[in-house]
C-alpha cells in the first residue's frame, strides 16, 4: 500500500476514521479490516473526524446500507451494482453472493488512488466515471436490473447536479435502484457547524424534507422507501435515542428509488 495523507480527501477521511475506530472496538457492530489498514498506514490522527453523532451516523447508514443491498440482492441475484462515488468503501465484500456482477466508479484521480489499496476482482471491477456525465456508461455490461448505491455523495451536489445525476441513470439504465444518502434543509444551512465536516473545506448542497422532491426532478422514479439514520443509531446509546428525539427530522436518511 503506497497512500499518503494526500492521497485521501478529507471528506473521505471521516468514514475511513470512523470504521477503522468501529472495527478496533471490542464488540464491533461493523468490521472494516481495509479503512483500519488505510488509517494506520497513513500515520495521522484523525480523532477530530470521530466525533461522536458522526461515529454513530457512520454506524448506522453503514448498517442499513448494507441490508438494503443484501434485500435487493435477495431479489435480483445476478444484478449489476454500481457503487457511484465509491471512495475507499468497498460494499462488495459485505454483500457478494457469488453472482453479482459489480463495479466501483468514481473520479479518474480517486481511482487512480483507489487502486493503491485495492486490485480489480473476480465480478468487481474499478471505473473511472463522473456522477454528472454517462461516458463511462457504455463501458457496463446490459442487465436486467441495476442496482446504484451512492453513500455520502449527493449530499454534496447542487439540486442542479442532483438533477443531471438522476437523469443520466435513468436515461442510461432501463430499470435500476438507486439507494441514495439524503440529508435536510437545515443542515444544507448549517453544515459549517457539523460536528466532523466542518474540519474539511466541503459544504453541504440541495437539503431535501423528503425524498419526494426528487420525483419532481426526475418524474420516471418513483420513492420506494426512506428511512431517518435515527432508526439505527438510537438503537446503541441514550445519546442516539435523545438525538432521534431531538434531532427527529435533522438526520440524514437512506432513500431507496425504483425505475
């Protein structure tokens, strides 16, 4: 592994800190051994990407990503599955079945980064691809049914760029899902106050009440399900059910769309 703290952005430096200290913990409920390794071997302390509401919000989309991927996986076993926007996150370890034909895409420079860390495998394979434009499209294998995952992505984008993105997948996928991170007007507002972003020089874009109002930018999806992280994490601590309480509609939420 030849990373350098360069190599890492520091909005994917949060994730990558919060599930190298998860995997470290004695009853870890997610286990990361590569975002450990990625950690250590840069050799910086990221303790200031751990905060708590972050660690714990990381936990849970991490979680429920995960379930909501195996259920469609369940239904469509031989899906193709994109992880747009990938980072350093590898989903395809957590949720392969053996059949699964997956691809890891995001820009040229983080996948030239990516590949410092992992090698192509067997039905997952690294592409360099944007969001916002379908280039990289015409390089996929036709399938029956599309499965795209993008966490801790659109909630940097403009309702703009929000807008082109769900075009171009449902203009170049037949039928597909997108599992979408969502977050909320206030934090749109407010995300200089975040307790983990703000150390980054990222702001936060289009804030949604509901994921409804991406069915007015792209009228062919339809809203299957959309769940606050707040389910999850007020499972694990006091400080999770106060905040589900407190913060009810402030947290950010998985979105799950069909076409």
């Amino acid at each position: 592994m030849e990373l350098t703290f360069g190599d890492v952005q520091e909005t994917a430096l949060i994730p990558l800190a919060i599930k190298a200290s998860e995997t470290s913990r004695a009853n870890a409920r997610i286990v990361d051994p590569m975002a450990k390794q990625i950690i250590e071997v840069l050799g910086v302390d990221v303790s200031k990407y751990d905060p708590f509401l972050s660690h714990e919000g990381v936990v849970a989309r991490t979680i429920m990503y995960r379930k909501e991927l195996q259920n469609l996986i369940d239904k469509y076993p031989d899906a193709l599955c994109i992880n747009l926007g990938c980072g350093f996150d590898d989903k395809f370890s957590q949720v392969d079945n053996g059949q699964i034909t997956w691809f890891d895409v995001d820009l040229p420079d983080q996948i030239e980064k990516r590949r410092k860390v992992y090698s192509d495998r067997a039905r997952c394979t690294m592409l360099a691809g944007s969001a916002l434009d379908s280039d990289w499209t015409t390089q996929l294998p036709k399938h029956d049914m599309n499965i795209i995952v993008m966490e801790g992505v659109l909630e940097y984008f403009t309702k703009d760029q929000v807008k082109k993105c769900i075009n171009m997948l449902c203009d170049n996928f037949e039928h597909g899902y997108l599992l979408a991170e969502l977050h909320s007007p206030f934090l749109e507002k407010n995300g200089r106050h975040h307790d983990a972003v703000k150390y980054t020089n990222a702001s936060f874009g289009w804030g949604t009440k509901s994921g409804r109002e991406y069915l007015e930018l792209e009228p062919r999806m339809s809203l299957i399900s959309e769940t606050s992280y707040n389910e999850e994490m007020k499972k694990y601590s006091i400080r999770g059910k106060l905040f589900a309480i407190l913060g009810k509609n402030l947290n950010n939420r998985l979105a799950v769309f069909q076409w």
